[in-house]
C-alpha cells in the first residue's frame, strides 16, 4: 500500500497466527483455575483476586478471540489463494486490524478483572469494546471482499470455496450486532445472547470451517474440485437450514412460546446430517492419498471432523431432545459438550492451518513433525478425558440434582472428585498445547537423521 510500507502479506497472516496462539496459551490456566475451583475449596483472598465468574469470562472470550483471529488470519490466505493473487489487498489495513482487535480483546479481558463487563457468557465484552470489535470486523470485511474482488478482476478467479467463505464472514460479523446491546427483558437478552452464540458456532462459523477444511482438502489432497465443490455447497446448505432454525433448542425453558419444543427440536436432531457429510468426505477425500492421511496435519484434519461429528453432532444431538434437556440444561453435560465440540470442529481444523501455512511461510518443505505429532496425541487425549470427566460430573449432577431434588451445593459434593479429574487432564492438555505452541514458533526441517 501507497510504496512507503511494503508489507508482506504472510508476514501479516503470521502475526494472526502467532497472537492466536499466545491468546490459546493463556486461555489454559484459567481452564485449569476453573476446574479446580470446583474441586477445592480456594481461600477467599485467592477467590476475591480472580472470581470464578471473571475466570470463566477470561478463559471464554480468549477462546473466541484466539478462534476469530485465526480464521481471520486463514480467511485472509484462503482469499488471496483461491483468487489466484500473492498478496492481500491491503496488508496494512490487516495489520492495523489486528491491533484494533487485540487491543480490544485485551482492554476488555483485563476490565473484567474490576467488573468491567455486560454479563452474558463468552460476550462480556462492555460496549465501547463492542465498538471497537465492529471496527476490526468492518476492516476485515472490507479488506477481504477487495482481495476476493480482485482476484476475480484481474485473474477472473471467484471459487465455490470464497463464496462460502465470504457468506461465513459475512453472517458472523453480522450476527454479533444484536449481541452489543443490552436487553431489559430478559428472555429477549437471551434470545439475543442465542442468535450470537449459537448460530455462529451452529451456521456462521459452521460454514466458515467447512469452506477451510474445503480449501485444505483441496490444496493438500489434490481431489478434483468438482467433487469438493458439490460436497461443499451440500453440506453448507444443510448447516443452514438445519442450523438457523436449530436455534430453538435454547428456547426450550427461557420465556419463550411452547412450539419452539417441536421446531427446535425437530429441525436440530437433523443437524448432525451435515456433520456425518463432513466426516464422510474428508475421510473419503483424505484416504485419496494415503501418506497424507497418515501426516500430522491428514491427522489433525481427521480428528478434527471425528471429533466435530462426536462432539457438536452426537454430544449436542443427544441434549437437544426436550425431554433429555429438561434435566440435562444448564449442568456439566453442556461444558462436556461445549468442550469436545469447539476443540474438534473449530481447534483441531485452526491448528492444522497454522501447520499448514506457518510452515509454508518460513518456506518448509518437508516438516519435522515429530513434536507435533506428540502434542496432537497429548491433548486430543487429555481433551477426551476431560470431556469424559466433564460427563461424568455432569451425570452425578443430573442425578442428585435434577432428578433427587438435592440442592446445588450438596450436589457439588459428590461432583468434586470428577471435576478434580478434569483438573488434571487439563493441566495434561495444557502441556501438549505448550509442545505444539513451541513447535509452530520453531518450525523446523526434517533433518536426514531424525526419521
Ligand atoms: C486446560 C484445559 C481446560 C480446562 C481444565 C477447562 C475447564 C473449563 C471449566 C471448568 C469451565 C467452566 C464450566 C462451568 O461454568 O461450570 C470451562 C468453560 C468453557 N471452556 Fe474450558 N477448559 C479447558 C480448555 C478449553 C479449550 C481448549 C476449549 C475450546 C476448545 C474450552 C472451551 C470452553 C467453553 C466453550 C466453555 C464454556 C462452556 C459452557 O458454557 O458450557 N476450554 N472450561
Ligand atoms: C461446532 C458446533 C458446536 C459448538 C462449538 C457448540 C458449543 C456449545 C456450547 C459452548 C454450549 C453451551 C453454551 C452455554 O450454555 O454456555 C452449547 C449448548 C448446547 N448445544 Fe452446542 N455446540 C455445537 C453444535 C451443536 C449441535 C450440532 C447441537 C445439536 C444437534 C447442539 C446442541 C446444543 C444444546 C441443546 C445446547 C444447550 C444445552 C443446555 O441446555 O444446557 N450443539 N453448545
Ligand atoms: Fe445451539
């Protein structure tokens, strides 16, 4: 941009990558405090430094920060890629944007230390943060649909991968808007917290993710795009008409008419469908080339839509019923589900584009995977165990407090040890995330003698 600044575009996308990652690491301790809190019993002074509500609110907005910042940082490559381009249309503005949304991100994160926040899980963020958000949000909007638009002027290249692309970014800066404001009424506040929160991890992002593992499959498998295309299209057409009005699996007990107990729960029992799809085709897709497959980012890419199926799919299709919700809403089943879900359909697809790209960037050719492969087994296992430990809390919690009739805290008595548990394996999966965060930072080739 106007030859006083040369930027690099993948220099930018870098940076994403890399402020991605240091916001994952921090996201971890408070995972662990969170955990452990319901395990001991924290001294008051500790509890009056970091309250539970304010740690979960840390490790929470990290988590979507550290998310947005990567598609982002993905989105922008996908753009540029897909348009035939080698740079973005505007490197500065990505890098301006950058700092905008960290600055963002980390004003608020620490103004939740002194109460500074609007309440409503993972969107805490105050207004004026808001603002700036939008900011970011409108930037990268921009930037992005130029990039796309000049692929498609100068080399005549708009592929069924952008577009679906550009319809997630677009829905998902969109969708955060009913989010910023705050509601009197409060099944109206969380109606609007819904329409944020769920129809952007249910479609928005849903598409985004598919339109990434897409170009992945794409670029890395050399598939025919004709057969990628038309799986594509399904499977986001599917995300969106079972997702959207999938939304009324959570207006089941919050203020809202009976009939939204039939909608939600006819239209979400459908939304593992796309889910399968993707498993089926990236599995299919990835055993076209076998040595792929068994590579750590064919790895990380199969796990990611194994556990996408397993944990947003089956997890979520077995909560969704009303029958099941009814006792099973609101307790550590959802944090079970919450879990396995955003690790394997959005954590595990990020880390192997940052695999992909960082190592492409620093001009890799042939990857020393060795540590990566261990990092990827480290915390897909812990993550499994916590998710199960999560479940078996959660089920204790069903049990004595929903169907017994025990009290919230004499409850929690008997849940202590698995959440103790779960402690535990997230301080396993804290240290894997530690290997792969060192590895992505220090790339390297793989040397003659080290396999
Ligand atoms: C070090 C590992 C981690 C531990 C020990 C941990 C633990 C916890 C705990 C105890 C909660 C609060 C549950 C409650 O309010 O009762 C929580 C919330 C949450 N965490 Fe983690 N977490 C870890 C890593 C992660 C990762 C890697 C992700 C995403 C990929 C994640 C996503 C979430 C989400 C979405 C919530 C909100 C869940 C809900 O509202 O149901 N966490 N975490
Ligand atoms: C990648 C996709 C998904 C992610 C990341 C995800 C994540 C989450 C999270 C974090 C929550 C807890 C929110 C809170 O109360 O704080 C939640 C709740 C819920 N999810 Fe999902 N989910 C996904 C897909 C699905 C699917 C496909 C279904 C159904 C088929 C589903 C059904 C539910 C239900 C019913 C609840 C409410 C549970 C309750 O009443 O406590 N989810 N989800
Ligand atoms: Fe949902």
């Amino acid at each position: 941009m106007g030859g006083q600044m040369i930027m690099d575009s993948k220099k930018v996308i870098y940076f994403y990558f890399i402020i991605a990652l240091v916001l994952f690491s921090l996201q971890l301790p408070f995972g662990i405090y969170l955990a452990s809190s319901y395990a001991l019993s924290y001294p008051q002074w500790v509890v009056d430094l970091i309250p539970f509500s304010t740690a979960r609110a840390v490790h929470t907005n990290l988590l979507v920060l550290w998310m947005l910042l990567g598609f982002m940082g993905g989105g922008y490559f996908i753009a540029m890629a897909e348009g035939g381009l080698n740079k973005i249309f505007s490197p500065f503005l990505a890098l301006l944007q950058l700092i905008i949304l960290f600055i963002a991100g980390v004003t608020g994160i620490i103004g939740f230390f002194f109460g500074w926040t609007q309440g409503r899980p993972l969107l805490e963020l105050p207004f004026q943060m808001d603002l700036l958000v939008i900011l970011g949000a409108v930037i990268f909007l921009l930037n992005i649909t130029a990039t796309m638009y000049r692929g498609w002027v100068q080399n005549r290249k708009f592929s069924a991968i952008s577009f679906i692309l550009l319809l997630g970014v677009i829905f998902t800066a969109l969708l955060y808007i009913p989010g910023i404001f705050f509601y009197k009424n409060i099944t109206m506040d969380w109606t609007a917290w819904w329409v944020v929160i769920h129809l952007w991890v249910e479609g928005s992002w849903e598409l985004i993710a598919s339109a990434v593992l897409a170009f992945l499959l794409a670029v890395l498998t050399g598939v025919d795009r004709k057969a990628i295309n038309k799986w594509l299209y399904i499977e986001a057409g599917l995300v969106l008409f079972t997702g959207i009005v999938g939304i009324g699996h959570h207006f089941y007990w919050t203020g809202h008419p009976d009939y939204w107990l039939w909608i939600g729960a006819s239209f979400s029992v459908l939304e593992p469908l796309p889910l399968l799809l993707m498993y089926w085709d990236a599995k299919r897709h990835l055993e076209h080339k076998p040595e792929f497959l068994s590579s750590l980012v064919g790895t990380l890419m199969f796990w990611s839509v194994v556990l996408h199926f397993i944990g947003a799919g089956v997890w979520g299709g077995f909560m969704t019923l009303p029958f099941v919700n009814y006792w099973t809403h609101g307790t550590q089943l959802t944090v079970s589900h919450g879990h396995l879900a955003f690790y394997g359909a959005f954590a595990l697809l990020l880390f192997a584009v940052f695999y992909v790209l960082m190592s492409q960037f620093k001009g890799i050719k042939n990857l020393f995977e060795k540590r990566g492969v261990i990092s990827f087994k480290i915390m897909t296992g812990s993550m499994i165990a916590m998710t199960l430990f999560f479940l078996m809390a959660g089920t204790i919690q069903v049990c004595l407090e929903r169907i017994a009739g025990w009290s919230y805290v004499e409850a929690q008595e008997w849940m202590r040890w698995w959440m103790g548990f779960a402690a535990i394996a997230g301080a396993g999966f804290a240290a894997g995330a530690a290997i792969m965060v060192y590895d992505l930072f220090f790339l390297k080739e793989k040397s003659l003698n080290s396999k």
